[in-house]
C-alpha cells in the first residue's frame, strides 16, 4: 500500500476528503482506518464515495461499536486495532488525522 490513512477524529473529514480523493484520481493503492469519534465519519455519503477508491477500508469494529451504532448497519468493514497495526506496518506512508 503506498499510502494509508488513519482517521481519529469527526473533524478530519474536511482534510481527508480532498486528500482520498486526490490518491483516487493517481490511482495510488491506499487505504484508510478509521478509529475513536472518526468512525462518525461513516454518517457521511460524500466520506463513503471518497472512500470507494480504497484498496482497504476499515473500522475499528469497537469504537464503532462504542459509538451506540448497529453491527449491521456498518458501511465498511470492521476488524480490530490488529487489522490496523497489519494496515500501518504495509504502508510506505501514512497520514495521521
């Protein structure tokens, strides 16, 4: 994965938007986690477009959890903080929001 984007907070979404859609238009191989109040993110269809020229996306299934939301009604997949780790360690770079 060249680029990985690992997403923290609610507020990254104006910065994180641009920066997908950027590495879509490059066809770079990137992806993106998404963690803690990030995971509100996923409220967003603009975010889920952005999104959709990931090779990887992912939630961090218990902030999604924590965040009162369904299982079910999950927009991406979920997996575990490993599955983040395993994310990170395949990057050549990452971006930290």
């Amino acid at each position: 994965m060249d680029v990985m984007l690992h997403v923290t907070s609610r507020d990254s979404g104006k910065i994180a938007m641009p920066i997908m859609r950027a590495l879509k238009r490059s066809n770079a191989n990137w992806g993106c986690f998404l963690t803690n109040d990030g995971v509100e993110l996923l409220d967003n269809k603009d975010f889920i477009v952005a999104l959709s020229g990931s090779t990887q996306s992912m939630v961090c299934e218990y902030s999604w959890e924590k965040s009162g939301r369904s299982l079910e009604d999950c927009p991406i997949a979920r997996g575990s903080q490993t599955f983040n780790s395993t994310m990170m360690g395949n990057a050549s770079r990452l971006i930290s929001l």
